[in-house]
C-alpha cells in the first residue's frame, strides 16, 4: 500500500499574463569565462569566446539570459572577484568593446546578458584603495580602516577577533596608512565601506556605466557581508565563539552576528533595486533583473526580495536545495527542500530553483551521475526561474585538480592534505566540446586549468550525435518550459513512500505536464491515476533520464509507468484527453 503525502500549491493563475516580463520564467544559464570558449589561443576563455557560443546558448539549448562571472579589470587574486577597476575589462577577456559587441550580439538573438556586481570589496591594487592607503581626502573612507587596539602591554593587535571567509583575521595592517582594514576574503580584497555616502554613490554610477554598454542585469556578489557593525565608544565588538570547532582560523569559528545580515544590508540591496529601476523608465527599456547571492537562512532571502516600502533583489538566490541535496538524499528530503521555499515565498514574488555554481562540486560529482537527469527535470518543471551552471547541460563531472595545480586561493590558504575540502577548482575547468585539442576549449594544448581526461567522450559533439543525451535532455526540458502549462499553470506536489515525487502542473484548456522522479535504488511501478483524479488517459513522453527505455514522443497510459532507479520521466497530455 502506497503512503501518499501531498501538498497542493496554486501559483499561477490559469490565464495569459499580459504584463509577464522576461525574466520570471526564465532559463539563467552561468558561464564561467575563463573556462567557456577561448577564441585567441592563450589557454583561457574570454568574451569573444562567448560570443561565438551565442547561438548554442540561445538556439541549440533554449536558454533566455546568460550571467557572466567577473570579467572586470584585476590581478587575479581570486580569479575577477579582486576588482582593480570596475569600469574596465580584464586584457585576458578582452575590451569593453567587446563587451559591447556581445550585448549586441545577444540582444539581435534574444538572449540576454547578465554581469556580475562585486560590490562587497576591490583589489588592493585599485587606485580608490592606493588613495585610501595614502588618506587622499575624497578616497579616504572608500574602505573600513581602524588603528586598532593597544594592549596594556604597549602591543598592537587588530580591531577585533573578526575572521575572513578565506581563513585567518579579518583585519590586515597597512604600514603607509598606519592602521588596519577590513578584508572579509583575501587579504588583497579589501572591504569597501558603504557608510559614506560617496561610496554608495560611487558603486550606484557603475551599475548604471554598464548598462549604457547594452547589459540586462546583473548578479550581486556576497551580498551579507556588505555591512559591518560600527564601533561602540571606538571599538568594534567581537564575535563569539560557536563551538563548532577548535581551529581559530576557520570562519566557522565564530558567529558572525557583527559582520554579516546587518539590516543596512536588504536597504542597500533595494537601493540598487531603485538604481535600475530608474534607468529602466528613463530609458524604456524592457526589465533590468537584479540576482542576489546569499548563503543566508531562509528569512533573509525573503528580505531580499523587498518589503512593504521598496523593491529588492528580482531574484534572490533559492540555495534551499542546493545546500541541503546530497548524493544519498531521499525522495522526502528532497520533497521537503522544495517546501520549505515554496512555504515561504510571497504570492507576488517567483520562485528560483539551483542546483549548480563555479563555488561547489558540480552536480554530477555531488549528487551523482546516475541522478543528473532527474535533477535537471526537477529542476524545470518547478514553477519559476531555473539556473544551471555551465557544462551541467552534458553532467560534466568534477576534474581531480592536483596540489601542485591548484590555484583556487580558497585551497591554496589550507594545506596538501585537506585542500580539496576547500578547493573550487574541480569545478571550474573547461567546457568539453568536442573530441579535438583541448576539448575544443583551446586551441592551446595547455590551459588555465587541465581539461577533464574523460573529454573524448563526455563532450557536446558527441551528445549532439548520440540518439539520446544528457544534453538532449535539456533541450527538451527548455523546450517544454516555453509552452503556456509550465508558465501559467497551477502546481501540485504528492510524494509516494518517501521515495518517489510526482508533480502536476496544469492549465485549463491547454494541458497537463506530470513528472515523476525515482528516489529508489530500485525499477518502481507508479500507477498515476491512484496520485491524481482527472488525469488524461494518455500521455506523451517528453523526455526521461538515459537509464529508462521510453522514447521522447510515444504514448504511454496513466497507469504504465515504469521507472529505474534514480530516474525521472516528464509526461504531457491533452486537457480533451478524457479520464
């Protein structure tokens, strides 16, 4: 006997929006520059690159906007998020010209381009951090400076007990300044300081330079970590400590009441909302999306939607299933990482779905091979927004990335025997396109980082061939999210013995789109018509994971469904397709 627990959720009414915008059913497809496409031979990826992928992006795989990681001027401490000029482009990615020549590009195909916003630090080697270091007047209080604390002893110790996302103190001594600033990451990422108005405005105006060069959003980096606490009689206060482990250095050593989530965070974020929002009426244009990353309780993401009073983030990063979706993970588990999204998230606002980014392991090497498909088709009959990470379209997998070749400063600031705990790397290395020199990412036989040795056969060109693929998959997926059911229509959700989800989405008159997806390590019977009343007779396959035997567009009855383990299967059938 089957256990059924369900919860039904209406979220879209069954009629056409007419003021729908872009966005807010949207495929967000991340590219990671350095490894997408070189087209100069140099070993590391760069916008003309892009550029020439523009219609695999938008006519081979379906997908309405691409994000960019940072491609802005630096020295590349942590690979573009050390910003030495935010109104630049980085030489090895090329020119603000061909930054623009992309937006054009993408704008003649339909597809739009989304930046990364870096807003929480710079470089230390910026000129605005150089004329700080050296108390220019108008760059002074561009960043967080503090002459720290004089022990009895006469000694001079940092402000507070503060610890960096990179491990270590959070505080850095600079000699010509004669004081301490702030470094939340890297050493050589310095905090600006969004207490001086000047600053704020400063950051305010780089946002609207891109957008005159033809962008269509943009990507906020780490936004908690924009604010600090103020000094209380001149002394910032110490965090506590957690408990959670012995090691001093690791962040994870305090909780960070004082330096993350301040409540001058969410306003700050809704500022920029207004920021866009303003060139968007000046100018006419069509939606300018802003996406908010924050590994933050749950709370606080809602905030960063916006409130009563102002809007926010369009789309503040869903990390729910991500950070809690793990290789074992069950059908329940994963059932309840949905939830407690859609539990919380407010009737006006769209929900987003993630699974993948260039900060953790990638899917496939996560959460495993055999499940990359059911993800994928989870992940895109979900109402809303999906997000994938380049290369998860074929379930690139992890490269194993040596000490010697490590380079991700975040492994690089542990040790020989613990750095792939920390490191990034296996997930950034280069797109897989075809069977030629360097997975034909380069031309150069020696690339930023290695290629994958399993490149000869695990490529786009060799799934493009195949009969059936992974990214055949996600084409299809893509495909179906175009059509009025998935866009407009209601949601219900029912779970099977804790193993099997089955999602129904909806829309009168047009039809019914049911996916079920096998949490089981075993082949598993499902019998439709004893989850759902009313259910076509009949129904289309649309796609299914590569372990099944169904063929994309044979008829199968409501009651014929067959599932291996780990797999998913997304159905489509006719609203006249009687019970």
């Amino acid at each position: 006997m089957w256990k059924i627990l369900s919860i039904a959720v209406v979220l879209c009414v069954s009629a056409v929006v007419a003021d729908e915008h872009w966005w807010q059913h949207a495929n967000f497809y991340q590219i990671y520059p350095r490894s997408f496409k070189d087209s100069d031979g140099d070993g590391v990826g760069d916008l003309r690159g892009i550029m020439e992928k523009v219609t695999y992006l938008r006519h081979e795989l379906g997908v309405d906007a691409i994000w960019l990681s940072p491609i802005f001027k630096s020295p590349m401490a942590d690979f573009g998020y050390d910003i030495s000029d935010f109104r630049d482009i980085h030489s090895e990615f090329g020119t603000v010209s061909d930054l623009e020549a992309l937006a054009q590009k993408c704008t003649e195909e339909g597809l739009k381009l989304i930046l990364d916003f870096v807003p929480n630090h710079s470089s230390d080697e910026s000129e605005w951090f150089q004329k700080s270091a050296s108390n220019d007047s108008t760059y002074s209080d561009y960043y967080v400076w503090h002459e720290g604390k004089i022990l009895d002893n006469g000694t001079r110790v940092p402000p507070s007990n503060w610890i960096s996302v990179f491990r270590g103190p959070a505080w850095e001594w600079n000699e010509q300044r004669g004081a301490y600033y702030l470094h939340q990451f890297l050493v050589k990422q310095p905090d600006l300081n969004y207490r001086h108005p000047a600053l704020v405005e400063e950051m305010k105006e780089v946002l609207n330079f891109w957008l005159e060069k033809g962008v269509h959003g943009f990507r906020i980096d780490a936004v908690p970590y924009l604010f600090e606490s103020l000094p209380v009689n001149g002394v910032y206060p110490d965090e506590v400590k957690s408990g959670t482990t012995d090691d001093p250095d690791n962040p994870n050593y305090l909780i960070h009441t004082y330096t993350q989530n301040l409540d001058e965070t969410f306003d700050m974020v809704y500022q920029w909302r207004a920021v866009v929002d303003e060139y968007k009426q000046l100018h006419n244009t069509e939606d300018i999306v802003l996406m908010a990353e924050a590994y933050t309780p749950l709370d606080n993401i809602i905030r960063l939607f916006g409130n009563a009073i102002s809007e926010g983030a369009h789309i503040p990063f869903n990390f729910e299933v991500l950070s809690n979706t793990f290789k074992d993970t069950t059908g329940k588990q994963f059932y309840d990482n949905i939830n407690r999204w859609l539990t919380v998230v407010p009737s006006n606002r769209f929900s987003n779905w993630v699974l993948g980014n260039h900060d953790n392991r990638r899917v496939s090497s996560r959460l495993g091979v055999a499940r990359a498909d059911l993800y994928q088709i989870a992940l895109n009959v979900l109402p809303g927004i999906a997000v994938t990470y380049n290369g998860d379209e074929l379930a690139m997998e992890d490269v194993y990335i040596s000490w010697d070749d490590t380079i991700d400063p975040a492994a690089c600031n542990s040790n020989p025997k613990d750095y792939l705990l920390y490191s990034r790397d296996p997930a950034r290395t280069p797109f897989q396109w075809d069977d030629s020199i360097s997975a034909g990412f380069s031309t150069n036989r020696t690339t930023w980082l290695p290629v994958a040795s399993n490149y000869k056969t695990l490529n786009y060109k060799a799934q493009k061939a195949a009969p059936r693929s992974h990214v055949k998959i996600f084409k299809a997926l893509l495909r179906l999210r175009k059509q009025r059911t998935l866009r407009e229509g209601t949601m219900e959700m029912q779970m099977i013995d804790d193993n099997i989800i089955v999602i129904k989405r909806h829309l009168d008159t047009v039809s019914t789109i049911v996916a079920v997806l096998n949490f089981n390590k075993i082949t598993k019977n499902i019998k439709l018509s004893a989850v759902f009343t009313g259910l076509p007779a009949a129904f289309e396959v649309i796609t299914s994971s590569l372990q099944t035997n169904y063929i994309d567009g044979s008829i199968v009855g409501r009651d014929e469904i067959a599932l291996p383990a780990d797999a998913a299967i997304v159905l489509e059938g006719s609203t006249s397709n009687g019970v």
